[in-house]
C-alpha cells in the first residue's frame, strides 16, 4: 500500500498553534500579515474572535517575534473566554493584561471600521 504524502501549500491562512485546553481545542490561526484569530471548541459550538496587529511604521511584514506575541495575546483570549465559558476565574494576572491590550484593540479596530464604513 502506499503511502500518501501531503503537499506544502502556500497560502493566505497559516495554523500557528492547535492545542488542548481543558478538554477543549483552540486554533490560533494568522491570515494574511495582519489579523490573528482564534478557534475554540465548545460543547460541539465554535466561538472565534480577532485582532488586527499591523506592521511598525516603514516596515511591511510583522517580525517573527511580533507574530509569536501576537499568537500568545490570542491565545489568551481564547483561554480567558473557555475559563468564563467554564465557570472559572483561575486566569493569572498576564493573561489578564494580555486580554485587557485584546478587548481595547478589538473596539479600536471595530471603530475604525464602522467610521470608514
């Protein structure tokens, strides 16, 4: 029997972390340069949130070490939203801080949004 091997495809969407949180996957996905977004898996539901991080000024691309952080501020999202899914409150203080820079640059971009239209 052979075996079948998968392609390397490139494209607009890249899976950066699939991983098991209390019983439950989160995807953390990055599409495009610029916006970040996690999966999570709930109860047979899917709840999804994002955030848009753009590049510093005079650069084009998002460095590794910008999309790691960008990937681990989601990724706290996700968990924070499981925890309060759950019942929990036993998020430290980082993911806390994390989820506080998510929410406000989440309502900044949703501002912009509905100002341009």
């Amino acid at each position: 029997m052979n075996k079948i091997k998968h392609k390397k495809v490139k494209g607009r969407m890249k899976v950066l972390k699939a991983t098991l949180y209390k019983g439950h996957m989160i995807y953390i996905r990055m599409i495009g340069k610029d916006y970040f977004e996690y999966l999570l898996e709930y109860n047979g539901e899917i709840y999804s949130s994002y955030i848009i991080i753009t590049p510093q000024e005079n650069k084009k691309e998002l460095s590794k070490g910008e999309i790691s952080a960008c990937a681990d501020m989601i990724y706290s999202g996700a968990e924070a939203t499981l925890e309060a899914l759950l019942g929990e409150d036993t998020v430290d203080e980082q993911t806390k801080k994390y989820v506080e820079v998510f929410e406000k640059n989440r309502k900044n971009v949703e501002k912009k949004e509905k100002k341009n239209g």
